[in-house]
C-alpha cells in the first residue's frame, strides 16, 4: 500500500499541473490591431442596426473556448449588455442582447444593414 503522504504529494502535483494548463490556456491569441478592428466593427454594427444607440462602449475581448474572437460591451452608458462574436472578415457573425437593449431597426430586420 502507497503511503498517504505520497499520495497526497502525487495530489497536489497533478491538481497544480493541471490548474496551470488550464490557466495557460486561456490566453488571448489575438494581436490589438485585430481586437481594435473587431471592436470598431461592433460598435458600427449595433450603431447601425438597432435603434436609439446613443453610445456603445466595449468592456471586454477574448479568445472563446472555440477559438473565436469575442466582444463584450454595454450601450447608453450601461443601459443594456451584449456580447458579440466576430468572423474572420470582421463581420459581427452572431451577437447575444442583454435584457433592455433596444429593438433592432424595422429596415434591418431581414438583411443586416451596411456598416
């Protein structure tokens, strides 16, 4: 039988171990000339696309656990949330809306609007 203390020390490594690759892996891939695209791209898209934009402000960008580009922000000076996930052109390709955030404009209901 394996003494306690070696199993704990075998615990111990292991759970830090596996605490740093998950820490490591969490880092954001992407350089700032492409996060500021990507948030620039954000804030024309739901200034253009939703009404009664006053401001948008990004609080937040991030590499998701799938490997996308991601970007969180608040609009009117935190009225409402969202969260945005960017393609590869920068196009908004999906976006979340937080509970208050205002409807999107009747002109750009079945087509996205320029931006």
């Amino acid at each position: 039988m394996i003494p306690f203390y070696k199993r704990l020390f075998f615990f111990l490594t292991l759970s830090v171990l596996l605490g740093a690759c998950g820490f490591f892996s969490q880092g954001n891939d992407y350089d700032e000339e492409t996060i500021d695209k990507a948030k620039k791209s954000v804030e024309r898209f739901i200034l253009h696309n939703y009404e009664e934009i006053e401001s948008v402000e990004i609080t937040r960008s991030y590499e998701s656990e799938m490997g996308g580009l991601n970007v969180d922000g608040t609009i009117n000076g935190g009225e409402a949330e969202f969260s945005a996930g960017i393609e590869n052109d920068f196009s908004v390709g999906s976006i979340g809306l937080g509970e208050g955030f205002p409807e999107i404009k009747k002109a750009c209901l079945v087509e996205t609007c320029d931006y």
